[in-house]
C-alpha cells in the first residue's frame, strides 16, 4: 500500500486544525469547548479526500479503504500532538495547559503535558476510528469488490 495520498490528506488534516486552533485563539474563542468539537468536520474532510481518491484510482474493497482512512486521520492526529507538545512550552507550560485542559474529555485535575497528549491521542484515535466507519458505511455501495 502506498501512502502518498495518506500522508497528503494527513498533513491537510493537521495543517487546517492547526490554523483552526490558532485562529480561535487569537479570536480569545479557544475557551469555548462547542468550537472544538468542529474539527471533526476537518477530519471528515481530509478522509473523504482520501476515500474518494481511492475510488477514483480503482481501489475496491472495505478494508483497504477503511485502513486508509484511519491512516489518514491519525496522521494528521499525531502530528498535531507532536505539534502542541512543541507549542504548550511556549505558551506557558503548566499554566496554559491548566486553561487547556478545563474542557477536555478525559480526565480531570492536573495533569502533565505528556498526559494530556497521551488522553489526546487516544480521544483523536477514537473520533478517526468513528469518522472512517461512517464514511465507509457511506462509500460502501461505491466499492465494487466485496472483501
């Protein structure tokens, strides 16, 4: 499997969440937890483009394209955790990461910056695993070989 269009769907992904996020922040929007959910239509996105190329190039089957998917979107997952473990330093450290992890999912309390990358990266797998099912439930009838 090449992962050429992965990759260029990954980096996508990461590049628009990262302006997204910054974009609320200079906006003073980062503290509104209902903004952050929208990233999942990036995410969407980036998969789709992945799904649709994949269709166009002939690849047929269920889980080639489901394995691409989530590829896809963990790309772009992990580079923007590898991204904010580079940024939350620089914007404070433990005092920005405080006001960060007030509408996080997982967990509570005070955590460290590789926790939260840690929580981060397991709330990221989870919402690329239920993006990439649903857009394979809908790309299902357009895949020609059943697998």
């Amino acid at each position: 499997m090449k992962l050429k269009r992965e990759f260029a769907n990954g980096f996508l992904i990461f590049i628009a969440i990262g302006g997204y996020f910054l974009l609320m922040e200079v906006l003073g929007l980062s503290d509104i937890f209902y903004l952050r959910i929208l990233n999942l239509f990036i995410v969407l996105y980036g998969i789709n483009r992945t799904i649709t190329g994949n269709i166009k190039n002939g690849v047929a089957g269920y889980l080639p394209n489901l394995i691409s998917a989530f590829v896809t979107g963990m790309i772009g997952a992990i580079l923007g955790i590898i991204a904010l473990l580079i940024y939350i330093p620089y914007k404070g450290g433990t005092a920005y990461l405080e006001k960060l992890s007030e509408g996080f999912l997982f967990g509570g309390g005070t955590v460290s910056t590789p926790q939260y990358c840690i929580g981060l990266l397991f709330e990221s797998s989870a919402a690329t695993m239920i993006i990439a099912f649903c857009m394979m439930q809908y790309y299902k009838s357009k895949i020609i070989k059943t697998d």
